[in-house]
C-alpha cells in the first residue's frame, strides 16, 4: 500500500491536489457556471458555448460520459456536465484552459494512434473510448508523484476532466450544481435541508439510551 | 456583525487579542464583559451565518474558510537534518470565529490523568513529557462555564470514564444515527462503554440560535442556522454587547512591537489593502493557534529579543503534537444515510488510559463513529482517498454503481489519541519560502513517537475488531503511518512553572514578557486524548479570570 493515503491526508490533499485544478475561483462564478448549466440544458435551441467549439463541446461531453456514463439512472450527460465544465473555463476554472486546450489536441492524436482512420474520440465505440481514457489514466497514476508537484497549468487532462465531471454531477443542486440533482438522486442522497431521525435503517426503533448499570461502570473503572 | 465600537490604531487600548478562535473569542468576551477596551485582530474575514453554504468547492477547494496554501504556503519535513519541501502541511480557520466555526464540534473535556501523566508514568526517552502547572480540578469549572454559555449537548455520567463534574449538560445529546447505534450495539457486545457524543451543537433552541437541523454540513462548514457553538455565534457576539470590544478582521499581524524596557507596546499589522498600522495596547494576548502563535513571536525577534519575543527558553514552536488516529472505514448491508445529522452521535473511551506496563508502550484514546465526506470528496475517491474501498475503479460503470451503493451505506470509525511531545516535532520559520506578504513561511518538522505509532496500530486493531462484531459487510482501515498534515497544533508555546522548559506560566503570562500572554492549543502541555477545542476555551476563561486578577492588583 505504498500509494495509499489515510483518509485524513486525502482531505489536506484533496485541498491542495484539487485547489490547484479550481484555483483562483470565486464561488459567484460557479454558481453562475452551474445555473448556466441549468438553462443550457433545458433550453430547445442549442445553445451557445463559451470555450469551447461545438467539436470540441462533443468530444468533452463524450468523455464526461464515459467518467459516469447513461444507464438505468442518469449520467454526466444528463447533468449538464458539458455545460457547467464549458462556463467553468471562462470563468473560476480559467486556470484549467491550458490544460484543455492541450489535451484536445493529444486526444485526437491519441485516438489516431490507437485506431487508425478516426481522431474524433466521440466517433468511437464506448469499448474503444474506454481503452483511450484507460491510456491517459494509466499514465497519470505512473507519474503521480511528479503530477502532485507540478504547476496547475500542467495538471493532467483526464485527471482534470474527471475532477471536473465529478464536481459537476455531485455539486449541491441549490446552488446550482446538478441537473435536476440527477447526481444526487443516484447516489441516494435526498435533497433537503432539514432531516429527522430516523435517519437510515438502524436507527430505527432505537429504543433510547440505556446507561449501563451500576456494576459494569463500577468492572470499567477498575479496568 | 453587530454595530461595533471602534478604536483608532493610534489609541492605547487595554488589550489587543490576537485571533477570535477558540480561545480570542472568549478573551474577547471576557475582557470587555470585565470592562476593559478590546480590540480583537482577526486574520480573516468577518462571516455570519447567511455568509455560510453548503458549497463544497467554495469551502473545501477554494478555502472559503480556512488558510490558503496559495498565499500562505507552507513547507514540510520530518527531522531537523532534512530539507524541507514545500507542501500543504496544516489546516486551520482563518475567519472570525477561527476553527470553532469549521470544526466537528466534537467536544471532550480533558479527564484528570491529561494533566499529570508524567508523574504517573515516568519520564519517556526522547521527549519532553511533563505535567500542567495546573490540574483538573483548576480547570474544571471553566469546562462547565463554557458547556452552559455557548451550549453542548451530551449526558453526563453515561461514560464510567467521565471526570468529576459540577454541573450535567445544558441540554440533552443530540439524536442518534444509524452509525452511532451500529458502534453501540458493536461495543457493547465487546463489554465496551459506548456513550452519546457531547457535541458543541445545539439540541435545543437558544436565543438567536437554531436548534440543530441534522443538515449534516458540519465538518468544514459554517453552520448556517447557528447551532454550532462557535466562537462566532456565541461569545464573540456577547463581546460586541458590551460597547467595548471591536473585532477588526483582515487584519494580519506580522510582528509584536516591544520598546526599550522589554514591554509590548502594540501589533503591527497589514490590513486587507495591505496597509501597514500598529494598533496601540497596554497588553497584547495572542491566541493565534499553535501555528501562527509561535510563528508570530518568532516573526517578532529584534535586538533585545534576538531569537523570538518569549523565547529565552528557545522552545517556542517546539514540543509540537498533532494528536495521533487511524480510521477505518465499513460498509453495511442496509442504508444508514449518516450524510444526515451531526458527524458524531457515538464515542467511547475505554482506551482513554492504557496501562503501559500492559500494552508496552504509552498513550491512550477514543473512538467515535462518523460519517462526514461531503458527496464529492467521497466520490473523488482517487487511489485508496474519499469514501470507496480501495481499488474501486476511479470513473466509468463500476464507479458509478460504488457511489450509487455505497454512500448511503458507508461509516467511518475514528480514533483520536495521544500525541508525545518531541523537542524537534516543531513550527518554525522557512529560511527559504515566504508567503504572499513577503513574510517566511511555516515550517513543520514532525516525526511521531514510536509510541504514538504503535498506540495507533492498538486503536485500529480496535476498530476492526469492532466492525467484526458489527457485522460489516466491507472493511478498510487506514494505514498507520507517520503524519504529514496537521489539524490540531498543540503544546508549541506550553505552559509551565520553569521559563527553561516552558513558554508561559500557569496565568498565561510570557516568562519573558510582563505584558504578552498566549491562549490558545500551543499553551497545551499535553495533547489529551485528540479533541482539544473544549479545553482551549476552558483555559481561555480561566486566563481573562488570572489577567483580571493581574490587572486588578495592576500587575501588568
């Protein structure tokens, strides 16, 4: 378990790796970058994008989609992903272009490499998808250790599409955030703000709190 | 934020406090409410409640709340002969309020054995290991001062391991969830004393103050209906009341001023412009935790004081403890949803005092059964990180059917335990990196005791132990490793009755300084069993009670 980390590390790292990925944002832009996915999503015309082109727009929503794909219970697709990641790069997420900008362009080279006759990731079947992102990941996880040192700008592509996808689609519908809290829904997590007990399944019928006797504190204290 | 008295940077004022956490906050309070003029300087923003979200990118990637790795970077190493590298190596809240407004709430008294283990246990090779100048028992009043004004929940006498009391919680436990009746049911079939969580969060309603809602945003977050007893939604608001205490936040103090008598004279600071101002005081306390306090006094060294103000001992920053816990994490064949409710609604202390002779090596804990990664942090599992068991795929079908499964069905078991202080386990100042002020940066140099180690290796074997009686259905505990990171920062300017082996005396008062005193974690002697907010506030009613006295009899 060399790479492994306790919980408590992932939290500073979680701050550091991930800040480096959101740097320099400010909240107000991302609640505007995730109701701009709201509006983006329902709207019947197609609408607009910020960063990217509509080429690229489907690539990027190709590989959102094969991060947390479409089955019985919606995807990234369905969330918006696409949208809240395009408003993001205009906005608290600027630091990121570069990364996108520069892994465009290796994707297609990528793709062309593995299967020759396309370079358009989106054109490929998911099996196929899923061996070219299996590429960028296995390489991130070799160089992990240089990745976490490195400057945000040369932060990993897939890495970053993932962040990015898993913020999207898990995002407090409130302020934004998922789509119809379509993220929030798979993951069982109810939407409101205010819970009572019970709260799951073993707290029901609790039948209260029962101090221990008189004896067992006693036996406890000796011990 | 209440209309506020103000104060001129040129105007001497009784005292400048350094830092509203835990402890500046009920300084404030105290001082004002004893009629003296306050100004409290505060590094971060002034936040309330309709400034707090539920935003995890705004609080856990943006660091809303907490320091910023950006603009105050920080380096890292383990012992003294290395180089240290530049990584994130502490988190603490940096707002009005400080920590008490992002922290659990978990809040444990200290029990008597904290205060005098070394005499019980003998000294310990390669440490500093000593007992407080003062006891429990000087304390105990001041642990039921501040459970009964800022409000806890809890029961008292439910755990046979409680220290003496005076007086029970000022309101009943908070409601138990489905991890907290799984650790219960578990422990006790082991013959164990499970016991509700005495949390620093309302169960009842107090004036201007909601009752808990269980949102279950604690951890990390600002508590938008004020039912965490923060500093913020408590005291530092009775202080405003009193006419006399103005809290002055962006203020970031980079150096403690003394003239030619070795008297403090004022602070100067940049404020959010980053203007320079000296704010004028007859005394200055500093409650800037056990990172920032000691690095202020070092930051402070001038000619009279060539190696840091109050530090003839040369120990300031040194003796630091991090407090030592391996977790584990489990997941159960039925939902729990623990994302609702408090983080915390079962702990036990059953492991509080191990006997060395037993288990061969020193130090002690407790456990509790928790549950508080937000939905992403638990999804961005990464490899082995966030809430899914090791070696679940990052992305695609499998992970998305993890989260779908395993969110509502994960607990966590903590373990909070015993740090050693070692001379070299410090905060310093980086010779090399400065900050975005221009000032050195942090430096932590930390190794745990062998002993800390393998009382963390004891406190796991615990918990898996426990998950097996519970009937998990997945287990993984984290390694025990030696840490990097610190939360809690404690013991780096401690208090003592010999200005060779200590910083402060028992009033909190500098050895070296008639008029600096220190409140806040660095004052610790020892580091307890891993939840010190409770016994930082108790210390800091005792402190204004002892500067009171002092300044009454005009011994400042």
């Amino acid at each position: 378990m060399s790479e492994s980390v306790s919980r408590r590390r992932f939290l500073a790292q979680g701050a550091a790796g991930v800040s480096a990925v959101w740097v320099s944002a400010h909240w107000p832009a991302l609640m505007a970058a995730a109701q701009h996915a709201h509006q983006a999503a329902k709207s019947a015309t197609p609408p607009k994008f910020a960063f990217f082109s509509a080429d690229e727009a489907k690539e990027i929503d190709a590989i959102t989609s094969r991060i947390i794909p479409t089955d019985e219970t919606p995807g990234a697709h369905e969330a918006g992903v696409l949208y809240f990641i395009d408003h993001g790069l205009t906005t608290f997420a600027v630091d990121d272009q570069k990364t996108y900008r520069e892994g465009l362009p290796e994707l297609r080279l990528r793709v062309a490499e593995m299967f020759p006759g396309t370079s358009k990731f989106s054109e490929l079947t998911p099996e196929q998808q899923d061996e070219v992102l299996h590429s960028f990941d296995d390489q991130n996880q070799r160089g992990r250790q240089r990745r976490l040192r490195t400057s945000p700008g040369a932060q990993n592509f897939f890495e970053t599409v993932r962040q990015h996808t898993v913020a999207g689609f898990l995002i407090a519908p409130d302020y934004g955030g998922n789509q119809d809290g379509a993220g929030w829904k798979v993951i069982g997590r109810e939407h409101e703000y205010m819970f009572q007990p019970p709260f799951g399944y073993y707290d029901k019928g609790y039948p209260g709190w029962e101090v221990a006797s008189k004896e067992e504190m006693k036996e406890a204290e000796k011990k | 934020m209440l209309q506020q008295s103000r104060y001129k940077a040129s105007e001497e004022v009784d005292f400048v406090i350094i830092g509203s956490g835990a402890a500046g906050g009920v300084l404030a309070k105290e001082l004002s409410t004893n009629g003296f003029r306050v100004v409290v300087l505060e590094q971060g923003p002034y936040l309330t409640e309709v400034g707090f979200t539920h935003n995890e990118i705004a609080v856990l990637k943006h660091h809303q709340l907490t320091n910023h790795p950006e603009l105050q970077p920080t380096t890292f190493r383990k012992t003294p002969q290395e180089q240290a590298k530049r990584q994130p190596a502490l988190v603490y809240g940096r707002m009005v309020g400080g920590s008490s407004v992002h922290f659990t709430a978990n809040y444990w008294r200290f029990h008597e054995i904290d205060f005098v283990e070394r005499r019980k246990v003998g000294p310990i090779s390669g440490t500093g290991f000593a007992d407080w100048p003062i006891t429990y028992a000087d304390l105990e009043p001041y642990y039921t001062k501040v459970e009964w004004e800022i409000g806890v929940s809890g029961l008292a006498d439910a755990s046979p391991f409680d220290p003496p009391r005076s007086k029970p919680y000022p309101m009943p436990p908070l409601p138990v969830k489905s991890g907290g009746v799984i650790f219960e049911r578990a422990a006790r079939k082991l013959g164990w004393h499970p016991f509700p969580a005495p949390m620093a969060i309302l169960s009842q309603a107090r004036p201007g103050r909601s009752a808990c809602v269980q949102c279950g945003f604690c951890e990390s977050f600002g508590c938008e209906v004020g039912a965490k007893s923060s500093t913020l939604a408590t005291v530092i608001r009775m202080a405003e009341t009193t006419g006399r205490c103005e809290i002055r936040p962006n203020c970031y103090v980079h150096r403690i001023e003394t003239n030619a008598n070795g008297r403090v004279i004022g602070t100067a600071y940049f404020d959010e412009k980053r203007v320079a101002h000296l704010q004028k005081a007859k005394a200055v306390v500093v409650c800037a935790n056990g990172a920032e306090t000691p690095r202020l006094l070092l930051l402070s060294a001038n000619k009279q004081f060539p190696n840091g103000l109050a530090n003839s001992s040369g120990l300031v920053g040194k003796y630091l403890m991090l407090n030592s816990g391996p977790s584990a994490m489990a997941v159960f064949e039925h939902p729990l949803n623990d994302y609702k409710g408090v983080a915390v609604s079962r702990v036990l202390h059953d492991f509080y005092e191990l006997d060395p002779q037993k288990v061969g090596f020193y130090g002690g804990g407790g456990l509790d059964a928790r549950f508080d990664l937000t939905p992403i942090n638990f999804a961005l599992n990464g490899y082995d990180m966030g809430g899914l068991p090791p070696g679940t795929p990052r992305w695609g079908k499998e992970f998305k059917a993890a989260l779908a499964h395993n969110y509502t069905r994960t607990l966590e078991i903590v373990s909070h335990g015993t740090s050693l202080p070692v001379e070299s386990n410090s905060f310093s100042l980086d010779p090399d990196l400065q900050d975005a002020w221009g000032l050195p940066a942090l430096r932590m140099t930390y190794k745990d005791h062998p002993d800390d180690l393998k009382l963390g290796a004891f406190l796991r074997d615990r918990i898996m132990e426990l998950l097996d009686v519970a009937n998990a259905v997945q287990k993984w505990a984290s390694p025990v490793e030696e840490q990097t990171f610190a939360y809690h920062l404690l013991g780096t300017c401690r208090m003592g009755n010999d200005p060779k082996s200590s910083i402060i005396n028992a009033d909190h008062r500098a050895h070296d300084v008639k008029n600096l005193f220190l409140c806040d974690g660095s004052s610790l002697v020892t580091s307890g069993r891993g939840q010190p907010t409770e016994t930082i506030s108790a210390l800091a009613y005792r402190a204004a009670d002892r500067i009171t006295a002092l300044a009454g009899r005009g011994d400042i």
